[in-house]
C-alpha cells in the first residue's frame, strides 16, 4: 500500500504543458480516484520554461534513479533517446506512461515483454488516436472478439488538407499552407502527409487487435501530396470521397496492412469525417462494427489519455494489486505483401487526343485481366492536342495493375499517368 506516488515528466512541449496543467488543475480528481496523492516530483526538460524551478531538471537521472518516483510519463516524441530511456524505466521497476508511437510501433513488442517481466505496467492509449478511448477497448472490452478489419483516419493533419481539397476546391499545395498557418501541420509536414504517422499508428492498431506484431516497415505507405483538385472532382462525380486511411486486416491467417488514399464511397461514415478529426472503424465477430470517434491529437485530448491511463496504473499501485488488463499474448502472423492486394482502381492519366489510345490502353488491362468498369473523357487542350482520361477498373491484383502501369507508360500517345487511387467499398 502506498501512501503517495511519485510523477516523472519527460517533456514538456504542447502535450506535456497540457499534462503538467491537467495535474496541477485536476488534482484533487486524480487524489480521489487513485486513493492517495499523485505529486509531481520532476520534470525534464532542457529549454527554459515558466515552472517552479524545483521541478525542472536537465538530467534524466534524476527521473530514472529518483526513489520517489513511480510512474514516468515520457512525452519527448521521437525513437531517440526515448526508447532508452523508457527501456531504462521499466527495467528499474518503473511504470511508464507514454504518447510516443514511434517508439510503440518500433519496439513495442520488447518494452511490452520487459513490463511483464518486471511486473510493472506499460501503457500508451495516447498513442493513437489522442484523446479517444481506442486501445484500452480493444486490449480489454474486446478482448474475446476475433478483429477482421481496422478503417481508420487517424491523421487529423492530412484529414483537413482533404477535407479542404474537397469541399473547397484547393490544390494540395495551398491547402497545406493553411494547415500550417491554423498550426495542424508542421513546417517540416513530411511526416503526416506521406502518411508516416498514419503507419505508426497502424503498426499499434493491428498489433493491438490482431494479437501479434506488425511492423511499420511491413505496412504498404503512400501519401497525399499526390492528389489533386481534379481527383476530388472526379471522385465526387462517381460518388466518393478520397480519404487517407490506414487499413489493417485479417484474411485467411495473416495480415494485410496499408495506408494510402482511396476512393470511398460518399455514404460511408469515414467519408463524412471532416476536418482534424479522427475516426476508427473496427469489425469483429462478436461486436460487429463500431466506430471510434473524436478529436485526435492537440494537448487537451492527449492530455485527457495520459491522465487516464496514470489513474489506472495509480489505483494499482495504490492497492498493491496487480496491473490489470494484460494483452493476449502476441502470435506470429504474416503480413502480406500490397502486391497481394485485390481492389477496384481509379486511374487519371493525360494521353494525346487522337484515335485508337483507349484501345492501347484497354488492351494493356486486358492483357492483365483488368476489366474496365467506366471511362470519362472530358478535359481537351487544344493547344498541346492531350485530353484528361479517367479509368475505373473492376476488382483486380495490384501486381498485375502495377505491370499494366509500367507497360502503359512506354506508350508514345501517354503523356502522363497522373494518379493510381485504390478503391474501398
């Protein structure tokens, strides 16, 4: 039983001011549902900040050796030295609470082992999805579901230069400006648009609900800098909305994960999922489908997680009893290969305006036995003599539309294939 416990913030940026204020304002919630005091002992941090100079420290040493403290909450961001120093706090019989879902995807596995074995817990709901209640459902309350498939819009960066592109009409270029300029998007956006985050957080999700161990360098990533003004035009005009979802399923015992922009279609849930929010959809056998919805990043909402999940590991800690909620144990699972993957296509591509290209190009698919399900022709230059041609295929292999795309490019009358898009439906 303990008669206090002892707080060690790492970091102190946008997410650890909201952590350290939640504490320092909601304290008397915290005390009360832990069944004892929760007090902050040290916080590391390097730059100089408005906080009682007691509580600040440079050195991690005196987080990681300091008897007086019980959990660590690491919010550095980043591999590096993140991971070390959470390998280090669990190893000296530490709990660690943690957003860091780099660190999760990359080792988690490890650092989840480590905990079990030192009999202290390891837990990270921020992660993904902020301040929505998503992973601790599927460790737990799901727990007896077999998990078929995750949909998941879990960037809110990328999810409102979309939603901009959609409703707006922007190009990729100037949406993205004003991301940066409302602070959802860095100076350096290269993380979220090419959908690295989104991977991340997927390699967590599919762990999580497939009980095993997806890496993010097994996850198929694409991002949106791509996309274009005219694709949000097309896609309306065939029924979809473009989304740059993070998909993680399960067929016949092994993985498929990916991220990408896809097609979906206008009347889906995740098609109306606007602006910075995100959504998860997951499926199992028991449940059926749900939806996991809310504000996915910013200080309050990951605040809200972090604060969550130290009450948790408090009321254990408090009572002597063991950490609850244990995952299954994780079991090897393959993970396919996006070449393996069979869906619809939407393919733009700018082509000379003369006779006998369509039938290149549909003899090409042909070839590949993709069938051709629509074509649009609208878009005429007189001036260059091209003309904008929009293909939607049946369902096909990826394989074989990547052979198809190759092959097409060495026509003379292609001048450019502009986007390849996967469909979801």
């Amino acid at each position: 039983m303990k008669k206090s416990i002892g707080i060690g913030l790492m970091g102190l940026g946008t997410v650890g001011g909201g952590v350290f204020k939640a504490l320092s304002e909601k304290n008397r919630i915290v005390d009360q549902a832990v069944g004892c005091p929760v007090a902050l002992r040290k916080i590391l941090e390097r730059r100089p900040v408005a906080v009682d100079p007691g509580l600040i420290t440079k050195d991690v040493r005196d987080i990681l050796a300091n008897p007086e403290i019980d959990i660590v909450i690491e919010l550095l961001g980043g591999e590096h030295p993140a991971y070390e120093y959470i390998k280090e706090a669990l190893l000296s019989g530490r709990h660690v609470v943690t957003a860091n879902k780099e660190v999760l995807a990359k080792h988690g596995t490890e650092l989840l082992a480590i905990a079990k074995d030192k009999g202290v817990a390891l837990q990270f709901e921020a992660s993904v999805g902020g301040g929505i209640p998503l992973l601790l459902p599927l460790q737990h309350g799901l727990l007896v579901n077999e998990i078929s498939t995750i949909y998941a819009i879990i960037n809110g960066t990328t999810n409102y230069i979309l939603t901009r592109m959609s409703q707006e009409g922007m190009e990729f270029a100037v949406a993205l400006k004003k991301a940066q300029e409302l602070g959802y998007a860095e100076a350096d956006p290269s993380n979220d648009v090419e959908g690295r985050d989104a991977t991340y957080k997927l390699a967590i999700l599919a762990s999580v609900g497939f009980h095993t161990t997806v890496k993010p360098e097994q996850i198929y990533c694409e991002g949106i800098s791509r996309l274009a003004e005219a694709d949000f035009r097309y896609a309306k005009e065939l029924g979809y909305e473009i989304k740059l979802l993070a998909i993680a399923k399960q067929v016949n015992g092994a993985v498929e994960a990916r991220v990408h922009p896809v097609f979906i279609p206008q009347d889906f849930l995740l098609a109306k999922v606007g602006g910075v929010y995100n959504a998860v959809q997951v499926e199992g056998d028991l449940v059926g489908k749900l939806i996991f919805y809310g504000r996915g990043a910013g200080a309050q909402p990951t605040s809200s997680a972090i604060i969550s999940d130290v009450i948790s590991v408090g009321q254990s800690i408090a009572s002597g009893k063991k950490i609850p909620f244990e995952m299954r144990p994780p079991q090897p699972k393959p993970v396919r290969p996006v070449s393996d993957l069979k869906t619809r296509y939407y393919l733009r591509m700018s082509v000379a305006d003369q006779p006998g290209v369509l039938a290149q190009i549909a003899r090409i698919l042909g070839d590949r036995s993709i069938s051709i399900a629509s074509v649009i022709q609208k878009e005429a230059d007189m001036a260059t003599q091209t003309a904008v041609i929009v293909i939607m295929t049946h369902p096909a292999r990826e394989e074989f539309m990547q052979q198809a795309l190759a092959e097409m490019k060495k026509l003379p009358a292609v001048r450019e294939i502009c986007n390849l898009i996967r469909v979801e439906e």
